[in-house]
C-alpha cells in the first residue's frame, strides 16, 4: 500500500527580516539558527500595544538553505520572535511543496502554525486540512481540525493526524476511513510506516473488500457480487509481505449474489485471530483459538482453521479446508466429530469432506426423538452440486439404527458392525447401505433396548452449533456503512429468511424407507437396506 506515502516539510527556519533583500544572522539561541535571506516590496516599521512589528508587503520571499517560501505579507513580532506569513503562502523544499492562507513560525521553539486550506504534496501524495503544526526539531507535523490524504489509489480521511518525516511514520487517529480501489476500510485509529509498508489499524475495525483479487483485472470494475467483510479491535498489514492479521474476537464474512443483487451464499468465521496471507496462486486463511463457522448448508466449531484457495495454470480454483483439534461440523442433519476435518471444494461447490482418526457421526431423529449414530477411524463424504451423496466410515465401523413403525412409535434398533459402512444418498434421504467385510447386525427389540443404548465416544452437542444470528448479534456498527445509512449486516439480522433453524428443526426429515430383507424390521419404516449384512434378533 502506498496510501500513506507523504513527506511533511519544514515549514519554516528564518530569524530576522529585512527589507527589500537583506542577509542577517540570528542572535544566538539554544539552536543556532541558519542565515536568512529575506525580500519584499515594501517595509514598515510600527509600534503595535509597545511591541516593535515590523510589516512586509508584496512579493515577499524567504530563502534559506533548501527552503523557499512565497507569500504576499509578512508580519515579524521580533520580541516574540514569531513571523507571520499571509495571502498564498508556498513553502518549498526539495521537491516537497505547502500552500496555506497562512503560515506562522516561531524561531525560539522552531514550531511553525499553517493555517487555512493547507496543502501538503509531494508530488504522488496530496494531504489536505484546514490547519498543521511544524515541529522543526522533532521533524513531526501534526493535524488536529480534521486531515485528508490523497495518492494515486487511496483516499485517507481522519479527525486529527501526525507525521514524522525521519522516521517515515504516520499516525492518522479519531473516525479514520480508507477507500481504496476496492477497500474500504474504518477505523478509530491507524499507523503507517512507509519504509516497510507496514499499517496498523485499532479500535472497531472495520474492513470492506469487494471481489476476488485475483478475480478482477487491473483496469477491471469490481466484482460487486462478491464482497468480504472484516470486523475486529486491531488490524494488522504487512504489504510486502502480503500478510494481514485481525485480532480481538474478529468476524469475516463473505456474501455472494447473483446477478439480480439476491443473496446466494454466505460464510460467516469467529475466531480470536484472522491471518491472511496471499502469493500469486495461493490465497490462505488462517483463524486461530475458538473458531465458529457458519454457512447455509455447513456449521463448524474447532481449534483452529486452515483455508487455502490455490488458482492452477488454467485458472480453475480448488478450495481446502482443514479443522484441526476435535472439530465437531454439522452439514444437513449431521453432526461429524473426530481430530482432523477436510473438506475440499471445487468451481465453489463442497466436493469431498474428510474426517480423521476417531470419527463419529450423529444424527437427530426427531420423530423418534433419538439420535442415530455411525463411527469408525475415518469418514469420507462424497457430494454432488453441494448436495451428499455418500457417506462412508471404516475402518472399525459400527452404527446404530433407532427403528420406528408406521406411526412414528419407537420399534427398537439394530447395532451393524463392519470393515466399512456406507450409506448412499438420494436428495437428502439415505437409500440403502452397504457393510463389507465381516458385517455383522443385531437387533433390540423396544422391550429389550439398553436404557442408554449409544456407541462408545458418543457425543451430541446441538447447543454448540454456531448460527447465523449468533455470529452476527455482538458486532457493533459505526454510523455510516461506507457512505450508505443501512447495514447489510443489520438487514441480514432483521430478515426472518436469514435466520437459521435451530438444530433440532434442521433435523424434520423422512426418515429412509424400510428394509424388507429383515424380517425383525418389517414394520419399521426407519431402518435402510443393506448389502452384505447378516441381521439376527436377540
């Protein structure tokens, strides 16, 4: 980024004034102070409340090492030691230009005041204000009546400003916004340093970025359906390195629409810590510590996340995402736990999700009020245009299957085991399953069933399930939303269509048809048929 990049100049190093032109030498002072040269058209001398003024008129010019100055007035306060420039005031200095109304500049504490539509450039960047303050010695220039940053690609607005030319360092505080190509970015406060192309942004942040990057030419307009949202207490950018960071229990949320502006497809991610790191193929997020996942058809809660969007040759996109520490998803009616979740999509569509060692899968049946589960050292899921169609576990697998009758009443369970269960899928109904490998099945009869019948490692946490409306009810809003009165957070937040159903109402599906090769189940629309699985009653 080079938003920031300015020069702030000395406005000011004269001592004492002559007539039309006229080489002095100031007394001698705590700093020795440069020889001046001084001119004007006209000189007076009065006496103004027993102070000596003296007044100089037209063309006046100061000329000092490399600094230049122009103006049409002068008024020199010798015992204050104050100069007062006035009528189109231009300071140059090596290359480095500032126009003001006014300019007033003390010797003895080396301070210079600029006042009246003041003017900052050097030649790539303009900053504008209605006053500055020059601190000669510490090389600091300081905006306190509001600043206004302008360059080739960024505008930067604040209330009050400081810059230190020597070190390169700005520091931009009080409703700072950003707008860039495609950035918009607020803030309470934000500090630059130019060398390293380093920012910092506190305090409420908040980040807009419409389209893809990689997505949009140079000369290319935006993508207005795609946008990214980033709000959090500290923002951290490294532009060189093309890395970025958001802390203080950040929010990201991306929003996709169609051509008509409706609202496709939305992701939502909560964690303590946001990295972000970008290479020509290679996009990676990294979100750390407590992280929360929601999209329309997926849930996540995990230690941390990893997600890579790699652009090939062909500039086809392939998506990976890994969930790391007992990360628990919930995709449809699925409640997926194990150590290490994969889900990889591609062309924006999910493709294959992974579950590593200790996998677990539950599902809440709400007819019968009882969770159906399925476990195994490894879980593959299959999909198709986002929507499942195989779900596959083993090795090690084993399942239970709650039974209902035609009435929706309890009718007992069958417990499977095998090398490998999979269950096939058409819409969101199971079908059928296959057991491979030593399959084995029984079942309990109602009156026989284990008051606490559940696989070993069973879990069902629906409370954890992150929503939409959860991720979304603590975020604080400036406002202005980039020049716009609403939010399109707080519209999402007021909308009965974008709130999502609670776990238990994600649930209200049919359940699978019967299994008419189990004679024990002839009644129960609720158990699957089978492959290769031999079923006996106790």
């Amino acid at each position: 980024m080079n938003w920031m990049r300015t020069i702030v100049i000395p406005l000011l190093l004269c001592s004492t004034s002559s007539v039309a032109q006229e080489r002095t030498e100031a007394a001698q002072d705590t700093v020795q102070t440069r020889e001046v040269i001084i001119g004007a058209d006209l000189l007076e001398r009065e006496v103004v409340d027993g102070e000596n003024v003296r007044r100089l008129v037209g063309n006046v010019t100061l000329r000092q090492e490399d600094t230049r100055l122009w103006a049409r007035r002068a008024t020199q306060f010798p015992n204050r030691r104050d100069i007062l420039f006035t009528g189109e005031v231009l300071v140059v200095e090596r290359g480095d230009s500032l126009r003001a109304d006014s300019v007033l500049y003390n010797e003895r504490t080396k301070v210079g005041r600029a006042r009246g539509n003041v003017r900052l450039s050097d030649g790539d960047v303009i900053v504008y204000a209605p006053s500055g303050l020059y601190f000669t010695r510490e090389k600091r220039a300081q905006f306190t009546e509001g600043v206004t940053l302008i360059d080739s690609s960024a505008t930067l607005r604040s209330r009050e400003g400081e810059y230190w030319s020597d070190d390169k360092r700005a520091e931009f505080y009080g409703d700072v916004v950003l707008d860039e190509d495609r950035t918009h970015l607020e803030a309470d406060s934000v500090s630059y340093f130019r060398e390293t192309d380093v920012s910092i942004a506190r305090g409420r942040v908040f980040i807009e970025h419409l389209g893809e990057e990689e997505e949009v030419e140079a000369e290319a307009e935006p993508d207005s359906l795609s946008r990214t949202l980033l709000f959090g207490d500290r923002a951290y950018n490294d532009e060189m390195a093309s890395f970025s960071r958001m802390e203080g229990r950040p929010l990201l949320v991306q929003l996709r629409s169609d051509s008509t502006g409706s609202e496709v497809d939305t992701l939502l991610i909560r964690a303590v810590q946001l990295d972000v790191s970008r290479s020509d193929s290679l996009r990676r997020l990294v979100a750390i510590d407590s992280v929360r996942i929601w999209q329309s058809d997926l849930a996540a809660v995990a230690d941390s996340v990893v997600y890579d969007r790699l652009t090939s040759e062909d500039d086809s996109v392939h998506e990976e995402v890994r969930l790391f520490r007992d990360p628990l998803a919930w995709f449809k009616t699925n409640q997926v736990s194990g150590d290490t979740l994969l889900i990889d999509a591609r062309a924006g569509s999910v493709d294959t999700l992974l579950m590593r060692n200790n996998a677990f899968v539950a599902r809440m049946d709400t007819s019968l009020e009882r969770v159906q589960q399925l476990k195994g050292r490894h879980l593959t899921a299959l999909f198709r245009n986002d929507s499942l169609q195989t779900l596959s576990i083993g090795p090690q697998a084993e399942a239970i299957n709650f039974l209902g009758d035609e009435n929706d009443e309890p009718a007992g369970a069958v417990k499977m085991s095998a090398d490998r269960i999979t269950f096939y899928f058409e819409g969101d109904e199971a079908s059928r399953i296959s057991a491979v490998r030593d399959p084995e099945s029984t079942y309990y009869s109602e009156d026989l069933l284990p008051q606490e019948f559940s696989l070993d490692g069973y879990q069902w946490l629906p409370e954890r399930r992150p929503t939409r409306e959860g991720l979304l009810e603590d975020i604080v809003l400036r406002d202005r939303w980039g020049g716009v009165d609403s939010s399109p957070l707080q519209e999402m937040a007021k909308s009965d269509d974008a709130r999502p159903a609670l776990p238990q109402d994600d649930a209200r599906h049919e359940p699978p048809a019967n299994d008419e090769h189990d004679p024990s189940t002839s009644a129960s629309r609720q158990s699957l048929p089978t492959d290769n699985t031999t079923s006996r009653g106790d």
